[in-house]
C-alpha cells in the first residue's frame, strides 16, 4: 500500500508529528528521526508514539493534502455532515451540491475520496507498530499491557470509520461477504487484496476484546479529562458502535452499557455550555489549546456559531432541517439551540419574497438561504441568541446573518476555532441500547432507553414513550437524529438502515436550497454509498482495482 510503504513502522508520522509547532500538549517524539528500535526502547517512548496518535486526529495533513485536511475535524464536515439529510450548509450548496447530492462516490481520483483512507491508515500503520513492539520494551508490564491497549483501540476505530466509506452497509453486504478493505495488522508494506467486510468486522471485535483484556489487567486509566487517548470505556464503545453497524445487537447493547459505565448524562446547563469542552458523558474527542491551534482548518473555524466564518462573513454556522424540528415538543431542550419558528410568534414564515435580493425590512426571510430580513424578526433572533450564548464565550453570528434553523449548539473559546471536538459519548450509548433492543424485541427497553435519554436526563420534560413497532423505530430514528446533531452519525446511519437522504425546499415545507433539495436513494446507481479505493492505491497495490470493495 502506497501509504504504508511511505511510512514504515509509523515513524516517519511519529517524527513529523514533532516539528509543526515549538511546543506540543503532548509531547509526542524527539525532534529528530528516530530507529524503530530506540522509539520502542522504553514504556516512557511508547507512551510518546501512543500520544501521537491522539494528536493525529487533529493534525493538519499538508503534504498531500490541502490544509483543510485535518483529522477529525475535516472528516466530520466534508464526508459525514456536508452529505446527510440534517445539516443544513445553504451557503455552500450551489458550489458542493455534487459533493453533497452524492455523485461522487463513483470517482477514485480525488482528494476528496482519497482522504479518508490515507488518513485512517496513517493511524493503523502506526498502531500496528505499537501493538508490535511495545512487549518488548523496558518497562513496568502494567504500562506495556496500558499502552497495548491503548493502541489496539485507536486501531479499532480507525478500522470501524474505515469500512463507513469504503464497504457497503451490512445490510447490503451479503452478511458481510462482500469485499471491504485491505486487513494490515502487522509491519509489511506488501500489496494486499482486499478482505470481506465480516473479516474487517472480526478483526475490530479482536481488537476491542483484547483492549478490553489488557486494560483490565493494567488496572490503569488515562488521567482525568484527557478524553483524546483511549480507556476501557473508550474500547467498549468502540466495539458497540461497530456492533451496531454489524447489526449484531445482542453484542451492541452489551458493550454501550459498558461503555457509559462512570460517564453520566450531562445536564442541560452542560450540554448548553458549547460543546466546545468535554462534559461528563464524553467518551472520546481531541484535544484543543492555543499551542496547537489548527487555525483556519478545524472544525470550530466553520462550524461553530461564533466560530471565524459566522463572526467575519454571511456564511452562518449551518442549521438543522425543520421537518425534524417541526415534530419536536418546543420545551425540549436540544430544540432551544436552534432558530426554529415556535421562538418567534407573530410572523408569518410562510411567505416567499419575490426575489432573493429584498431589501432588508421588507419580508420575514430570504426563502433561497433561509436568512431573516424583517427588522423586528432580527431583533428578536438577536434577543434570542444573546440569552443563549454561554458565559466566557464571543457572541454568536457577529455579522448579523441568522438563518431558518441556525445552531447554537457548537461554540469556540479561541479565535479562529478553537475548541475539542467529541467523537464519542455516553447519550451516543444510551441511542445504540434503545436500537439494539428494538431489534431484539425488547420494546419496553427500548422505550425505556429513549425515556432515559429525554426525561430523565431533563432534556424534554415530561416525556413518555408508548410507541410500538415502525413508530417506535421511527421515534428512536429522529431522537438520535436530534440529540446528535452535527456530530457526524446522520449519513452513516441512512446507509446502514437503507434508508434514503431527503432533504426538502421551503416550497415543500424544509429549508434547504433548490440545489441540494432532492432525494439520494441507497442504491448501485450511487454506489450504495460507497466510495472507490482510491486510484493512489491501486497503483501501488496490484491485488485491488477501483472496485475490489464493492464486488
């Protein structure tokens, strides 16, 4: 493979990782290229290379790459938000529609379908280094089995993300034996065929109960709130996820009760704060400070309401769509971080203007992107945002653009867009037991996981769920689609339920733009989803064609 060949044993990613910034939160190597021998020589040097996996996640990729490229942050936007049903990006849509409507997932040529796989095989190249070596290093066993653990992790979730992008859904994938990926556990650069995504399946669940294993035996845990490296917590919820994905919900509803063990729901004054800094129930995420600011390149930049592009431009912060919003009690709340219609009695929003380009005060909003003009509806909007904004933080949406559904979930504490990013956490667990159970039968579980979820955590007050059947699917569906919004789930869990993307206009009762308005159906014509290896790839590795992951 022709990004393992270029980073061998991982250290050339491992001494790159040293030199962007003077000083580094995680202290990842020496500032000089180091031998395998030497990086592995003690526990103190594999705790090092073990640090530089959580700082790759949120390090910019340049050297084959755009900036943008960075980790987590690039791969929430770009591959899981920009293509679901749920965020809404109206600002964009006339220049990514094609990105967005799907119509390049047959290509194998771009960077775009390229990133992914570059980036979580970087991690896999070098935890597989790790998990190699790190027995044979001078130091406490305990340690030795922590970092193991740790590593084996990271791979796992590499793996997991892995298979979204480049296999099919299970429930396409002829119970898993269509083809996936290549399966590199060790420190060969040889070309490799692909394997069936059961096999990939297999080794992510291997990965996980070893982690498992080894965590419990080392009887040692990260620090406090350092949610960017791996625990037992972490590997639990790595296999639950995949689980789910597999469709082997006995296992998924296991391990997410695991996983939430220790990390209670946070309250809604937490889950108000801005998502910009862990909470109780974070799982996992990345870390951010001012020594390793990614600047204009992270997912803050863009996305946050007070982030650089809502504070210096009209672009706004991305909104979510009403259809959801419109069935979700107003006391709810999750619904109080947007700019949905029941804040705002009085006004008519079902009026359209007659061109995009009204004057300001003379229509409610602009109906192509969804942006308040009527002067009293803005003064309310801004009424409304100003008792949102969280204590400490910049206000939000500076340049006066308030769009139909605008967030005010994702802030920043520093300029441009400065804050952690959470990949997993324990509200995600408590989704994934509603799931499993209702496929298992167990309806009043699952109704009592969704209970758990809504009321008792004082999300949505006074919430009771008696649903049965296709309603009860149908209520776990749009309480996970609400609860995880813009945190990278919407599009993937389309793929592995079957289920198409619809986003709809404001002339059908949505708010999305003309150009991305339109249903994407789960089928061969967009290649169920799935992206082709990329050409980089196959051009080293004579075993893959374009194609070897969707046969």
């Amino acid at each position: 493979m022709k990004y393992i060949s270029n980073l061998v044993a991982g250290l050339l990613t491992f001494a790159a990782l040293t030199t962007s910034c003077e000083h580094h939160f995680l202290d990842t190597a020496p500032t000089s290229a180091v031998s395998t021998t030497s990086a592995f020589a003690t526990t103190d040097n594999v705790k090092m290379v073990v640090n530089s996996l959580a700082e790759m996640m949120c390090t910019q990729h340049n050297d084959a790459y755009s900036q943008g490229c960075c980790g987590e942050n690039r791969i929430r936007s770009i591959y899981e938000e920009y293509l679901s049903q749920e965020f809404v990006y109206n600002q964009f849509a006339p220049g990514w529609d094609t990105w967005m409507n799907g119509e390049e997932f047959p290509q194998n040529n771009n960077s775009y379908g390229t990133y992914p796989w570059s980036y979580y095989y970087e991690i896999i190249v070098d935890a597989n280094s790790i998990i190699n070596n790190v027995d044979a290093a001078d130091g406490p066993i305990d340690e030795k089995q922590f970092y193991k653990a740790q590593a084996l992790t990271f791979r796992a979730y590499a793996y997991t993300q892995l298979v979204k992008y480049y296999a099919k859904a299970w429930k396409n994938s002829n119970n898993g034996a269509c083809g996936a990926i290549p399966r590199r556990v060790d420190e060969s650069t040889s070309a490799l065929p692909v394997s069936t995504l059961a096999e990939i399946y297999t080794q992510i669940y291997d990965d996980c109960d070893e982690a498992v294993d080894l965590f419990t035996q080392s009887g040692i845990d990260r620090a406090p709130g350092e949610v960017w490296l791996p625990n037992l917590n972490v590997a639990y919820a790595v296999k639950a996820r995949a689980a789910l994905n597999r469709e082997d919900y006995g296992e998924a509803l296991r391990c997410a009760k695991l996983a939430r063990a220790g990390y209670p729901l946070m309250s809604n004054d937490a889950y108000a704060s801005g998502f910009c800094t862990p909470t109780s129930e974070w799982l996992f995420g990345s870390y951010a400070g001012e020594e390793e600011n990614n600047w204009y390149w992270t997912f803050g930049t863009q996305f946050a309401c007070n982030g650089y592009y809502a504070s210096r431009s009209q672009y706004g912060a991305g909104a979510i769509e009403k259809p959801l919003t419109d069935i979700i009690p107003d006391n709810d709340a999750r619904k109080a971080m947007f700019l949905t219609v029941d804040k705002f009695p009085g006004y008519d929003f079902s009026y359209v203007p007659p061109s995009a380009a009204a004057p300001t005060g003379s229509t409610i909003f602009n109906q192509t992107m969804g942006y308040f003009l009527d002067d009293d509806l803005w003064d309310d909007a801004e009424a409304y945002i100003a008792s949102r904004t969280p204590a400490g933080l910049a206000a939000a949406y500076a340049t006066g653009y308030y769009y139909m559904g605008a967030q005010l979930k994702f802030w920043v504490f520093g300029s441009p867009g400065l804050s952690y990013l959470c990949f997993m956490r324990s509200s995600e667990m408590v989704l994934i037991e509603a799931e499993a159970n209702y496929f298992l039968g167990n309806t009043t579980d699952a109704q009592n996981a969704l209970v758990e979820l809504n009321a008792t955590s004082g999300r949505q007050p006074g919430y009771t769920c008696t649903k049965t059947g296709d309603d009860l699917f149908t209520e776990i569906r749009n309480y996970r689609e609400l609860e995880l919004w813009g945190e990278g789930f919407n599009w993937y869990d389309h793929k592995r339920w079957n289920l198409p993307i619809v986003r709809k206009s404001f002339a059908d009762g949505g708010n999305c733009h003309t150009a991305t308005s339109l249903t994407i159906p789960v089928d061969a014509a967009h290649n169920w989803w799935t992206y082709c290896i990329p050409e980089t790839e196959t051009d080293y590795n004579d075993q893959l064609t374009k194609t070897s992951n969707l046969e």
